[in-house]
C-alpha cells in the first residue's frame, strides 16, 4: 500500500471512531474537503472518496454545497479489533481455568472481580487539544488524532470543567500559560505544542503581494494578530487585520487590500464580506518533533497509571 492510501485509511478511520465515539457529536459539521485535504497531506480527491464512504455508512450527510454533517449514533463499536484481541489472550487462561478444575461459572466471577477491581482506580487518560475557538479546536483534535493514531477531544478555554487529574491537556505554545491557568491545577498533565506555518505558503503570499496592503483574517482578533505577526517577519508590505465577528472591519477591506490571507481554518464560503480579491491559505501544522515528543509523553503517562495501579493492587492484595 502506497504512503497516501496509508494515510487515507488511516484518516478514514480515525473519522469513524471520533464519530463513533462522540467526540465529533450528531449534528456537528466536519471540514470541507478542501480543508481536510489541506490539514491531512492528501489530494481533495480523496477527501472527497473519504466523505463518501463515511456517508455511504450513514454516518455523515453530504448536504450540497456546505460541509459534511455528523448523523451517526455510534451503531457500530469501533472497538472490534480489540475485541478479537481478548479473546485471544482469554484463551489461555479459560484453557488453565479448565485444567485445574474450576468451572465456567466460578472462572467467570473471578474475571467480573478482577476487571472491577482494575478499573474502579483506573481510568484510561483522556488527551484534549485546547484551544480560543472551536474552529481551530476541532482542526487541531482531528490533525492529532491521525497523526497520533488516537482519539483527540477538542475543547474550549472556558471548557475545563470536565478535565480530570489523568486526563492529558495539549495546546499551542500561545495558549500554555492561559490553559495553565484555566486549569487551575485539574491536571497537571499540561503539554505545549509547537505549531508553525508552511513555508511555501509564506513564500507565495511573499510572490502574490507587491505593494500591499494585505488583509488578514482570522476566527478572532487575537489569531489575526498573531499571523499578522508571523507575516511580518518575513514580508515588508503594509497589512490590515480584522475578524469574522469584526463585519464593519472586514467591510473597510473593500478596494483597499490587494490580497487577504487566513488560515486554513477559516471558511471563506461563510464570510460574504471578505472583499474579492486573490485569497491565499496559510496551514499551520503541528512541528514532527512537537508530535514524537507528545507520543512519547502519552505513551509514557499511560504506563506511569497503570505501574501505579499495579502498586496498589500489589500492595492492597499482600495486605
């Protein structure tokens, strides 16, 4: 299998279990393809083939024009290759049950108690990518989630309510010192990302503009500035910024801007007033090294629980 079915299967199905599981809930709206292609690495054309088969499983809708809508109810369990797996690694103890002549009902009770004892002290952690709005929330959770191989919640600033001290909180290093914060020690499993923009596109906003001025727009104030910012280190031409919830702002764009510039978080097709001129994307992408680092850390945060829970179950059956 070539590296871009790979990563189309593997995108495919981490869609399926986010929807699955709820973390992108009924009723909520997925990226475009055009985005998905864009955050993913793929060609839109396999987006699209994507969203296709997801819709074919009923559990997308693919209205005209407008993105995809989330309509599953989580009908099939995504968990079914673990499954087989336990049954497998059952086996053997089912066959040893039998060989020294406990019964079927007796091995039963044993592994209900053995399984309630685990996991009254143990609770899977839970990693959240936090973000200032659900925009880039949800397109941050679903990059992680397939370049990690696991399920990524997105979650708002004012949202932390619901973290628990196992649960693992990652977020742009613009946001550490807010989450930490907001946090107010929940968790301290706390994890700075270090996200940054594609060269290329810097380089061909840096074509595209001679004169200026160029318009950024962002989902807020606060990420307009920082990619006005970004900008400013690399391309000398005058630049306006505004908002999608700045209309009056967006509207003094008009005849003035040569081009305007967004993430690729935004959707332009929401935004009548951008003024029509050339649109460029800027992608911001989570650094390899960020994503390596952040596997290790899961990976070893899930061990450290379980060590810790073998402890105590060591310690309370010795007692």
């Amino acid at each position: 299998m070539s590296r871009s079915s790979n990563n189309a299967a593997r995108a495919r199905a981490v869609l399926r279990d986010a929807i699955q599981s709820g973390v992108y809930a009924r009723g909520s709206r997925l990226p475009s393809t055009r985005e998905l292609a864009a955050q993913l690495g793929i060609n839109r054309n396999t987006a699209t083939k994507i969203y296709s088969e997801l819709a074919r499983e009923n559990l997308i809708e693919l209205p005209a024009n407008r993105p995809p809508i989330v309509i599953g109810d989580g009908a099939t369990a995504p968990g079914e290759a673990f499954y087989e797996r336990l049954r497998e690694a059952l086996e053997t103890i089912f066959l040893e049950s039998q060989l020294i002549g406990i019964s079927p009902a007796d091995t039963t009770k044993m592994l209900n108690q053995a399984a309630a004892d685990f996991f009254a002290s143990y609770r899977a952690p839970r990693v959240f990518v936090a973000e200032c709005n659900e925009v880039e929330a949800r397109a941050y959770a679903q990059e992680l989630s397939i370049r990690l191989d696991t399920v990524v919640r997105p979650i708002l600033l004012d949202q932390f309510d619901q973290i628990g001290a196992e649960d693992i909180v990652v977020t742009p290093l613009m946001h550490l010192n807010e989450v930490r914060e907001g946090l107010n020690g929940r968790t301290e499993r706390l994890i700075g990302l270090v996200v940054s923009a594609n060269s290329a596109d810097i380089a061909r906003i840096a074509t595209t503009v001679t004169t200026g001025p160029l318009g950024i727009v962002a989902v807020n104030p606060g990420a307009a500035e920082r990619l006005r910012r970004l900008l400013g280190f690399q391309i000398d031409v005058p630049m306006v910024t505004a908002s999608v919830n700045q209309p009056e702002t967006l509207e003094a764009m008009r005849g003035k801007v040569e081009c305007v510039v967004s993430t690729v978080r935004a959707d332009k097709e929401a935004w009548e007033r951008v003024p029509d001129v050339p649109y460029l994307l800027i992608r911001y992408q989570t650094d390899d090294r960020s994503i390596e680092q952040l596997r290790l850390e899961i990976q070893r945060l899930g061990q450290v629980q379980v060590q810790e829970l073998a402890s105590v179950t060591e310690n309370g059956h010795a007692g």
